[in-house]
C-alpha cells in the first residue's frame, strides 16, 4: 500500500484478518505486515480501532462516524445562527450596555 492512501474499512479487516492468520501459522508479525503491505504502526492502529469487528460492522461504524461528524457541524452552524439572531434581536441597546 502506498504511504498516505486510504484504506477503506472493509480492506482493514480483510488485511487484519490476513495478518492474524499469517502469524498463527508461524510467520512473524513484520513479515506479515510487510506481506500484506502496511507498517506495523498501522498494524496496531487498526487493530485497537477495528479489532474484532466482521466487515459489515466495519461498514457500519465508519457510516455512523461520518453521520456523527455530518450532525455535529448541523449543530455548530444552527448554534452560531442562534446566536447572531440574538445579538441582531439585542439591537443597540444591547450595545449600550456592553460599552458600560
């Protein structure tokens, strides 16, 4: 795999798979990692985050991430409208009392 391309989830556990069946058989976890082409860095990332996960809950955690992150900019933008409308709904007397 080349350096800074991205591995989707269901690749991830394919690739973990592949190691964990490597290295049960004999083969250490360098030559693993390095047959499956990724550093063992990543090896042990991807194993504290996706171990122990079937494909299609790969799937769907990764699905519920991105649906988190999309939610969590909604209430960011909704939160900031707010309160630009209650600074505009303050109008200058709300102003005059900050200047005090």
């Amino acid at each position: 795999m080349k350096r800074g391309q991205k591995t989707g989830a269901e690749q991830v556990v394919l690739k973990l798979r592949q190691i964990e069946v490597q290295t049960a058989q004999g083969k250490s976890l360098a030559i693993a990692c390095r047959e499956a082409e990724i550093s063992e860095q990543s090896y042990y990332r991807w194993r504290k985050e996706y171990g122990g996960l079937q494909i299609d809950q790969a799937r769907r955690m990764k699905d519920l991430e991105r649906e988190n992150a999309r939610l969590r900019r909604l209430v960011a933008d909704l939160s900031l409208e707010k309160q630009v409308l209650a600074d505009v709904a303050a109008g200058p007397e709300g102003q005059r009392q900050q200047n005090l």
